[in-house]
C-alpha cells in the first residue's frame, strides 16, 4: 500500500474518532478533528505532513502526493 493510501486511511480514521469521542466522552474532543482538518488544509498547500514522515520511516512506499 502505497503512503497516500495510508493518509487517507489514518485521516479518515482520526477524523472517525474524534467523532466518536466528541459524542461519548467529552465535547472537547472536537479540538482533535479541528487539529486533522488544519493539517489536511496545510499539507494541501505545502505537501508538508508530519505523520506522513513517520510512514516512511516505517517503510511505506513513496506515493504521488507525499
């Protein structure tokens, strides 16, 4: 699997999440889709995303985007 698939995989999966926790646990949790909306909006721009740097040191394979 290819390191765009991978973000996409881990954006989705964190927005789902605060989801959740924002509905069961504490309304604070909506900070955290708040921070990955943010970093989706600047790695659009800058093609800078920090998690995508910790996929490829754990040997994700090079995608177009990242």
């Amino acid at each position: 699997m290819c390191l765009d698939r991978i973000m996409f995989m881990f954006a989705g999966a964190m927005v789902l999440l605060s989801v959740v926790l924002t509905a069961f646990v504490s309304p604070y949790f909506v900070w955290l889709t708040v921070f990955v909306g943010a970093n989706l909006f600047q790695s659009s721009i800058t093609g800078f995303c920090p998690a995508a740097l910790v996929f490829k040191m754990l040997g994700a394979k090079e995608g177009k985007a990242f």
